[in-house]
C-alpha cells in the first residue's frame, strides 16, 4: 500500500510541476517575440503580413514605445554600441551577411538566440553561436533604456 501511495504521490507531484511550467507567465516582450514568430519574409515589410530584418525590428520596437528607422544600417546608429558579451534581451545584434558592411539585424532574447526576418523564412529564432552568424556577426546596440527594459521583461501575471 506504502509503494501504491507513494506511486500516486510522485504521479501527481510531477504533473503539477509540468503543468506549472506549460502554465507559466512569460515577460511583454517574450509574448511580442513570439506572436511574430512565423511571420514570412517581405522585401521591405514592415507588418505582420510581412517583414524584412530592419521591417520586423522597427515595428517590435514599436510596439515597445520606440521608434526605429527602417534600414538596419540606420538602426545601427541608434541607442549606444554593447559589447557582445554583454547582451541582454532586447539589444539588437548586426550582421555583415553581402559584404558591403551592416545589412542584417535582430534583437536579442537571451541564452545566445536572437530573433530576425530571415530572407526568404521569415521571423526565427537562431543562435549567435551558428557558424553562418558567427562569422557575419558585426556589432551590437542597446536601445531599450533600463526603466522601459524591466518593464518589458518582468513576468507578467
């Protein structure tokens, strides 16, 4: 009976763990990133029917209450340079990925991931680490000032 007991007890405690992590909150900008995830790739897109890189960055940043130009050259002015050791969710990462300097960004979202229109995919998620963006992977802005940056990535309830 001791062993049927503790069966039922360990079923139950590692259901509601589970169930805790399929339930838990996620952060403003974690369910921004998210909703767009998907979204296919538009030469010049910058709305959720479709995006380019700096399309899809200018209008998440929007919907964070920022206003970025439409061209990842551009945003690369924007904010102040981090150092890539640095990064915290919402900088915006810059690539080298034709040769002629900065023409590929995305932002961001932590554990060495950031999310981005790729041309002919659409919004992803790819690691900085991949060989293709390691090699291309030029430089990295901040433009979520802190007080805007705790609002958007505390858990919402």
């Amino acid at each position: 009976m001791k062993k049927v007991v503790a069966l039922v007890f360990s079923l139950v405690l590692s259901l509601s763990i589970g169930a805790g992590s399929v339930f838990a909150s996620s952060s403003t900008m974690d369910s921004a990133v998210n909703d767009l995830l998907g979204t296919p790739y538009k030469w010049a897109g910058t709305t959720e029917k479709g995006f380019d890189c700096s399309g899809f960055t200018m209008y998440l940043f929007n919907e964070f209450g920022i206003d970025l130009p439409h061209s990842s050259k551009s945003q690369n002015s924007e904010g102040y340079w981090i150092d890539k050791s640095d990064l915290r969710k919402g900088d915006l990462v810059f690539f080298n990925t034709d040769g002629s300097g900065i023409s590929h960004v995305g932002m961001y979202v932590g554990n060495g991931e950031f999310v981005h229109s790729a041309t002919n995919i659409g919004v992803v998620k790819n690691k900085l680490s991949e060989s293709y963006y390691a090699k291309r992977y030029v430089s990295a802005r901040r433009v979520l000032w802190d007080d805007i940056y705790n609002q958007l990535t505390a858990e919402s309830k």
